[in-house]
C-alpha cells in the first residue's frame, strides 16, 4: 500500500519496547507511600465537604476528625483491606508519620489533638456508614475537579500544546476501562435452608453484587441495522480480516459490582492520575457503555485539552458518533462481527471505483482475473477535522488509485448523519450505512492505532491495587 498518514501496523516481533524496566529506584515501600498520602493536600480539600454545623444543640465531638477517615480510605488501597490498615494505625511509628503529614497542612496544634492511635476497624466501618456513604455524590464530584486540576499541574491534557488530531500523545488522551469489584460474600440469598436437618441459616448479602462476565467484552447492541448494496456474495470477496462471528467471547462469571474508571498518564512510573469513576448498576439501561460515555463526556467538558479517548470494544458506533460530534477523537478496536459493507460508487469519466468499509477503513473493490474479487484499502493522506455551529465532521483524504492516474476522494468517518444533515435521501440513517460503526477516524490496523490503543490496556494495571 502507498504512504498511509496512519502507517502500516508493525508485528510484535519488530516493534521496540518503550516501557523502561522498574528499577529499585522506582519502587515505592509501604512507609513510603503512607507518608505520600498524609501529606497529600486535596485529602483535607475533600475533608471540607464533611464538617458538619452542629448546630444548637451541640453533642460529644467526635473521636476523630473527619479527614481520618479520609486518610484512612486512601491507606485502605495500600494495605490491601481495613483491617491491616487499622492496625498498621495502631503502630505509633506509622500514625506518627500520619500527625507529621496532619501538621504539614493544618498546623502543630491539630496534630497534637489527635488521639494517641489511628481508628479501629470498628470506628471506621460507623464513620463509612454514618459520615462517608451519605456524602459520596458531593465527595465524587469534589474528587473530579481536584483530580483535574492535579493532572493539568502534572503537564497532562494541557490545553496550550500543539495538536495533532491523526497521531495525539498519551498524555493528551484519557483512557478508561470497567473493572469487576469482587463481592465480599458468595451469597445471593439472604436465607437458606440445610435439605437435611432444616435448619435455616442467614447469610450476607452485598445488594449491589450481580454476576459479571470478567474479561470480556460488554457490548450494547442497539445501533441501527446497516444495509450492504450490492450484496456479497458468499466468497466472492476475499477480506484481509477472518470472519469472527462463530468465535465465543471468553470470560470468567464473578459475583461482584461493575465500576467504570477513566485515567490520564504520561509514560513512566507514577504519573498515572485517576479523574473519575462511576458504579454500573447490574439493570442499568445500556449497561457500562452508556455509564462510560457519560464519564467521558463530563470529562471532555472539564478538560479543553483533552484530545480523545481510548475504550475497548464496548463503545460502538452511536458511542463514536457522540464523541466524535464534540471534536475529540475516540480510540478503540472495530467490533469482530462487523462485515464488509458497500459505501458507494466513484465515477470518474472513464474509470469507476466501488468503494467499501472493512476493519475501520475505507476499501476499493479489486478485481481477480479468477473472477472473484478482494478488498484493497486505500492511504489516508490526512484527516480533517471540520467544525460548524453545533458540531464537528470528520474526514479522511484518500488516494484512489487508477492506471489512468490516482484520485484524490475526502469520505466523511466517525459521525452518522441523520435526515436533515445532508440532502433529502441522502444522510446515512436514510441510506442504511451506520457510518460511525463502520469507519473510524484512527482506523484499526495501523501503527498508529497499535500504539496508541496499548495505552488503554495499561489503564488495567490501576486496578490492580484496592480493598475491602
């Protein structure tokens, strides 16, 4: 294929590794990172959120300040659940290193009245019901603007860098994933009843646990049908993509609550800043795709200098056309099922020129002398980006080639247009071609898609740290 502004995708054997080697350097111990969090100024900007008037009628006050609690869950993470982080607290070297960290920010004096040890299990189970659920919007809210802002002070999503919409940076993009939170019990029921001695028996149950599919992908199949005219026949074009359709999705069934979390990093270790998240509820309508385009959307609404966003195969076509309608780039892989589909017909005088969508791109037809036929795809010279009043288009400038001399066609991507945008019988609703299903503005198979989408799966790796 000729010069391609996106590049040929390079096989795992020849591509360079650009992740460094975690040194000793690069770690960071327990004490370490403890130290981190006492001395992380947006936990007592939330903690703010949490004092409450007391009014006329004045009560015991409590045994700890509310930005504990804080602390205490931002440690949780850490020790891996609260019962090790309540008795590391219990240790007077490590709650120590918490009052330094206290003292850093609110002074000498609220240090020295804190109690001689951290919280119990038991205090910080009654403040999580009684202090932080209860505030949990108004807590996630504040959390987004102070995550921005620490990520614009970390040099991420800056809106003053130079931009380049076919080939963005890392830092430039958010990337986000959903992630199974496991249930701290097995049980679905709250009773059961032994078949032998008829004993009844009580259980646990966490209400917000729902059986999840780990590790694979969550699709929201509700886009409109597209129609290919003229038809394939079966065999007579040969895809460079095999037909996915009878492959099942594999993936583990876990008992647990599905959150969605969207993060921004440079590359390098600890550079990685989380911006929002958000709970899918198990009869949530659309499912985690409709709780992550609203996540990215809040986001791109906050963020002018965010460029894009990187999701998996959850996010289809009406995903991108929204994404896509307010000038930021979405970034994923072409759904598997998604046949080739005819687009239109160029006529150029004396040579046509059948063009097709296949694997995220635009394709010509070719021709076999055995009679059958094959999909070429064409280079895309540039991608446009153009903005009208209330929305953005896409475009890709191809190069048609032609034994008579290349033609040069814009075709829009990334944005179905629906009847009123174009000429009457002539948008993609009322033509049946599901535009932004089918072509994407950074198609799959190129190198700059490659390196950009292993991004995303790196968002994995955030996930990795937590507790109950």
């Amino acid at each position: 294929m000729p010069d391609d502004l996106f590049g040929d995708r390079l096989p795992r054997t020849v591509r360079k590794k650009t992740a460094r080697r975690a040194g000793e350097l690069d770690l960071r111990t327990v004490t370490q990172r403890t130290r981190d969090v006492a001395r992380f100024e947006a936990v007592y900007q939330l903690a703010e959120l949490l004092h409450r008037d007391p009014g006329s009628r004045r009560g015991r006050p409590p045994h700890y300040p509310p930005y504990i609690y804080l602390l205490f869950c931002a440690l949780r993470g850490i020790h891996g659940s609260a019962r090790y982080c309540a008795g590391d607290l219990q240790d007077p070297t490590v709650w120590d290193t918490i009052r330094d960290g206290v003292a850093h920010h609110l002074g000498h004096d609220e240090a020295a009245r804190l109690p001689e040890t951290g919280p119990s299990r038991h205090q910080w189970q009654h403040a999580q019901r009684t202090l932080l659920i209860p505030r949990r919007e108004e807590l996630g809210e504040a959390f987004a603007a102070l995550a921005l802002a620490q990520a614009q002070r970390q040099g991420l999503l800056p809106a003053d860098a130079r931009r380049s919409w076919s080939n963005p940076h890392r830092h430039q993009l958010i990337a986000g994933d959903g992630t199974v939170a496991k249930s701290p019990t097995l049980s679905t029921t709250p009773f059961s009843v032994d078949p032998v001695t008829g004993e009844i028996r009580s259980h646990r149950v966490d209400p917000a646990s729902s059986w999840q599919k780990e590790g694979s992908t969550d699709r929201a199949d509700n886009n409109p049908p597209a129609v290919a005219t003229p038809e394939v026949a079966a065999g007579e074009v040969k895809s460079r993509d095999t037909d996915n359709d009878k492959s099942k999705e594999k993936g583990a069934m876990v008992l647990g609550s599905k959150f969605v979390v969207f993060s921004t990093r440079h590359r390098g270790y600890f550079r990685r800043v989380f911006l929002r998240y958000a709970h899918v509820p198990h009869d949530q309508p659309g499912g985690e795709a409709a709780v992550a385009l609203d996540l990215a959307c809040a986001i791109l609404d906050a963020a002018e200098g965010c460029m894009g966003v990187l999701y998996d195969g959850a996010l289809r076509g009406m995903h991108r056309d929204v994404i896509a309608r307010r000038g930021r780039l979405l970034i994923n892989k072409q759904h598997k099922g998604a046949k080739p589909l005819y687009i239109r017909t160029l006529n150029f005088g004396r040579c046509r020129h059948e063009l097709w969508s296949n694997g995220g791109r635009v394709h010509e037809r070719a021709f076999l002398d055995d009679g059958t036929s094959t999909l070429v795809p064409l280079p895309v010279g540039k991608l446009e980006r153009r903005a009208s009043t209330h929305t953005h288009r896409w475009y890709h400038l191809l190069t048609v080639p032609c034994p008579r001399g290349p033609h040069e066609h814009r075709e829009a991507v990334g944005v179905t247009t629906t009847s009123g945008e174009r000429e009457k019988g002539r948008s993609d609703t009322e033509t049946g071609f599901h535009r932004a299903e089918h072509l994407l503005q950074i198609p799959d198979d190129t190198a700059v898609h490659q390196n950009l989408y292993g991004s995303r799966e790196d968002t994995e790796a955030g996930f990795s740290v937590g507790g109950s």
